[in-house]
C-alpha cells in the first residue's frame, strides 16, 4: 500500500507541474523578439502512469456490436505526434510561434482547472464520507 499514491497526491503532482509549465510558456511569450531564443516546454509528467498506479483501471468493453470501439483514435495517434514537433525560425533565429504558445498556454489553464475540479470533488466525496447517512 506505502508504494501507492494517493489519488490526492498525483492531484497535486499534475497541479504543480501545470503551474511550472506556464511559467515556461510565459518566458517563452516574453522572448518571442529575442534574437536566437528557442522555445520551452516541460517533459510530459506521464500523468496517465501515476493515475493507474494509484487506481486500478477498469477495462472497457461493448456488450452490443454497434458500440464504440475502445479506441475509436487508435489509427490516427502516429500523425498526430509526428506534427507536432515542426517549428518555424524567423530570420533572427527566434523559433517561438505565439499562436502556439498561446495554444499551449490555454490548454495549461484548462488542465489546471480540471484538476481543480478533481481535486474539489475528491474532498467533497471525504466529506460526505465522514458524515455518513
């Protein structure tokens, strides 16, 4: 069990490196006019990985043949990771695109906010634990 996190940890872990990663979308907005600066980003904290170690995952199957597939996007994963990694340089040899910080920084935000709902609701389930019927 000590080798399990808890729900509320991996909650906080997530959190934490959203909050680092914004900060690196924001110096690479501030340095989108220095010459030869190269954009950022944090290495992805494999957050689907520590959810599975600390909460068992429950497989998905059809009980009828005209339900989706488990993975309805299995075919297309390989093009979408392989686009992502072009960037453009300007002539001063800057490489940051704002449009796509900008892209990066939203999405940022929006995770934060999911898991601040996760985390609200993980509370809320104690706290309505604790007061039993």
């Amino acid at each position: 069990m000590a080798d399990k996190l808890k729900i509320t940890d991996v909650l906080a872990r997530k959190m934490d490196w959203l909050t680092q990663r914004q900060a690196v979308i924001s110096k690479n907005i501030a340095n989108s006019d220095t010459l030869n600066y190269v954009p950022l980003d944090l290495k992805d904290n494999h957050f689907k990985s520590l959810v599975s170690r600390s909460a068992p995952v429950m497989a998905q199957r059809s009980s009828h043949e005209g339900h989706l597939s488990n993975n309805p996007l299995k075919g297309d994963q390989a093009r979408a990771n392989k686009a992502k990694d072009v960037y453009e340089t300007a002539p001063a040899g800057n490489a940051v695109i704002l449009e796509e910080q900008m892209i990066k920084m939203s999405q940022t935000q929006l995770d934060y906010q999911g898991m601040v709902r996760l985390y609200k609701k993980h509370q809320d389930m104690f706290k309505m634990a604790l007061k039993g019927p």
